[in-house]
C-alpha cells in the first residue's frame, strides 16, 4: 500500500445532493413474498431502508453541479479563484468529453483551472482527496473543487434484488485550499487488479459495445432475479472477503502511520456497502461504535463514490468534530483510507436536487444531437 | 464455542423464530436463502475468523455440516 503525508491543504466546505425521489424497502412488499415479516428480517440483517433514485433524465454531473452551486452560493464562495478540479465518478454524462469539463463548462469557472477526471467508484473519493491534496501541498495549486457521485441506483432494475436494494444516487461538492501553516493529511490506498472481474459492468465500453442483443437478453442472476445483461455484476461473498481482509488491517494501519490511536479520532466515516459489512469492520478494527455511523446505510444507501461525503454531511451537523478517518473500498478491486483536520469545515448538509423546468428530456436531447450532426444547431 | 451456544446464536443470525437443532435439514428453514449465507459469512468471519466461499455451502445438507465449517471453534 502507498503511505503519504501531504501538508498545507485545509478541507473548507460540503455538501451532498440527492435525488427528490425515492423508494422504501417498506414500500417493497411484492419482492418480498408480501410477507412484513420478511422485509424487518431484511432490514435487520442488512439495514435496508429508503435509497434515493435519479430519475432517467438526471445525472451525476447535473447533481454535482447542483451541489457546487449551493456551495459556493451558502459559502459566498468566489469560483473564479478555484485552479483545479477534479470530477470522480463512474457513470459519466458522454464517453467523451470527461464531466471534468463538461461541469466547468456549466459552472463557469475560470479558464486557468486544470480539469480532470478519476474514473473510481466506491474508493473514488478518497482518490480524489489525495489527488487534491497531492496538487496543493505543492504551492502551485491555491483552491480545489472535487466534484463525486454516482448513479449505482438508477443503473439497477428494481427486480435485481442482489443490487437494488442496495444502492442509492448522491453527489457532492467539497473546496479544498493550499493553506501554509503546515495542516497534516495522511492517506493509505492500494488495489487488487486481480479482483476486476469481482464488480463490473462488462459491457458498453469499447470492448464489448452495446449493441440489440445485448439490451434486449435478460438471464437469471445467482438468487433467480431474471436481469437484463447491462445490469451490474457484484460477486458479494468474494467482495465481502476481500473487505474483511482489505479494511480492518487498513484502518489500523492509517492510524498506525499518522501516529495515533483510535480515540485520537473524532468520527470514522466508512463507506456504507451495507449495515452488516460496517458493522463487522467496526467490530474486527476495534473502532468505538459511537464514532462510526452505520446508520447513514438506512438513511440513504449505500452511495457508491459518495458514501463517505454522505456520513460526513449527514454525521457533522452539531457536532465539533475534529480529526476525521476516512476509509472507503471497493470496485477494482480499489481501497483507500484518509485522517484529515475538518475543524472549521463548512457543512452544507445534504439537500434534495430540484430538477430545473426546462431540462430536456433524453428524446429532446437525442433530436438536439441529430441536427447538431446535421449542422443545424 | 459450545455447540448448544452456537445453535442458539444460529437463530439470531438467520432471524429464525424457532430454535435450531444439530440434525435440522438447512433447506427446510424458510429462512436458508442469500442473506443468511452473507450472515454466516459475517458471522464466521467475526468470531471465528474463518472466512467461508459460496462453494463452502453448496455441499450443506444439516446444521451440523454448518458447524463442521467452524472446525474445532465449534465443540
């Protein structure tokens, strides 16, 4: 694993977005049995709970972006100062151009600003904090706005009872700034390429494009759900392994590195795959369970990319919350944990997204598209 | 751990309101299906620190044969 301690970089502001609709597990009768019963076994043993859905017409860019205007608008925040951004998310708006730009674009930022993208899911976000970091301890860059999400609910079919209930859509904006009295962060990362193949969505990419036969086969997944092929693959017992492995001995080692103990940490805000998975980390890393949330699981779901940005937003409120722990892992297989001072942070919260009333609808944009090619837009 | 202990952890891990008994048949819990799996996984990683495939179940008939994956943690 890569060990690294960068200086001079103060975290400043965040806030998620979610998506205004949302589904119950309460509200899921049919998938179980209709058998009440069966739903409290569920949500005891996983924590399901309610996860917010984007809906077709709504992307990881348009909430992020919504999440950055709240921002600067709640923090009278100047963007035209922001020098970097970093946009990491999975499900991105075009196969070309990266939402990097594409948000700078919407956002107006200042053309001196570098934009780039991190293609990371559940580990993404720690990635695009010690990318952040890593650019401004150098003195070069002066603000950064990361932009994170991803869509993990609304690329599931709601018959995929593997998936579905599991996952929940969220953005969020955090600033970051280059700051000079020596502000410490340590990060810890690492990856497994062997495990690809363990969380995948196979085809749409280049190698294997999307063609008819593809959208329109559907098989049965290992629980007998029938689902179409474009549906996300999670081979649970091998990921689950592979976190109970990976995440306690991460955890230790982050704060064996900064030189602490885990009462020298205010809040843990770990990746919310599920309550179980949290719960057994918390257990086998011996983290007080007072300072590590499991309940944003059942709030919100599980955020993918946002899940660690979600605890903190939803966790920070009252509370004077100082040294945090980050610690997020997944498709990559990829991990990462972070120990940064938030002291001073602004929290925006978590907010619902409102869909702009005259966004256009994927059939208006597909004949946008048509007479763009034909040179009539 | 005491197998009688076991067994009645077994019901909590499972969420099953009747007791569980060594020579019960897993397929005939109403509550055997993937979640459960995913418990004893967590369970057996927790405790035990024993970590367990989805080809570790496929050959279980009986409660007994679960304990068995515990080898001597379970007597």
């Amino acid at each position: 694993m890569a060990n690294i301690i960068l200086r001079n970089v103060k975290t400043r502001g965040i806030k998620t977005i979610i998506p205004e609709k949302y589904i119950d597990i309460d509200d899921e009768l049919e998938f179980f049995e209709n058998n009440p019963k069966k739903i409290a076994r569920a949500k005891k043993m996983v924590g399901y709970g309610r996860r917010y859905i984007a809906n077709e017409n709504t992307t990881v860019v348009d909430l992020a972006v919504y999440a950055a205007e709240e921002l600067f608008s709640e923090m009278n925040y100047n963007r035209q100062d922001i020098d970097l951004l970093i946009f990491v998310n999975q499900k991105p708006d075009y196969p070309e151009p990266c939402d990097a730009c594409v948000a700078h674009g919407r956002l107006n930022l200042n053309k001196i600003c570098t934009s780039i993208d991190i293609n990371l899911g559940c580990s993404g976000y720690i990635h695009a904090l010690m990318t952040a970091h890593t650019y401004l301890s150098t003195g070069m860059y002066k603000k950064c706005l990361i932009l994170a999400g991803d869509l993990c609910g609304r690329s599931c079919t709601q018959s995929d009872r593997k998936s579905a209930p599991v996952f929940g859509d969220a953005a969020s904006a955090t600033i970051l700034e280059y700051v000079e009295n020596g502000n410490v962060a340590y990060f810890v990362t690492g990856t497994d390429g062997k495990g690809w193949n363990k969380i995948i969505r196979p085809f749409g990419g280049m190698r294997i494009p999307i063609d008819e036969k593809i959208l329109t086969t559907k098989t049965q997944n290992s629980i007998g759900n029938e689902v179409p092929l474009i549906e996300p693959i999670i081979k649970g017992e091998d990921v689950f392994n592979f976190t109970m492995d990976i995440v306690p001995k991460l955890i230790d080692d982050i704060i064996e590195f900064a030189g602490l103990t885990s009462g020298d940490i205010d809040l843990f805000a770990i990746h919310q795959a599920n309550k179980q998975i949290v719960e057994n980390i918390v257990d086998k890393a011996q983290i007080p369970k007072d300072k590590a949330p499991t309940e944003t699981f059942f709030k919100y779901a599980n955020n993918s990319t946002n899940s660690v940005v979600t605890v903190l937003c939803d966790s920070l409120k009252d509370n004077n919350i100082k040294k945090v722990l980050l610690c997020a892992f997944g498709v990559g297989l990829s991990w990462g944990a972070a120990i940064i001072d938030i002291d001073g942070i602004y929290n925006g919260g978590i907010s619902s997204y409102i869909e702009p009333k005259d966004k256009s609808s994927v059939k208006e944009q597909i004949d946008f598209w048509i007479k763009y090619i034909k040179g009539e837009e | 751990m005491k197998k009688s202990d076991f067994l009645v952890e077994l019901e909590d891990i499972l969420q099953r309101e009747e007791s569980c008994n060594e020579t019960d048949n897993l397929e005939d819990y109403e509550e055997w299906d993937s979640l459960s799996k995913m418990s004893i996984m967590a369970y057996y990683d927790k405790k035990f620190n024993i970590k367990l495939s989805l080809k570790d179940f496929k050959d279980l008939v009986t409660v007994n044969d679960l304990i068995a994956l515990a080898g001597d943690k379970i007597q």
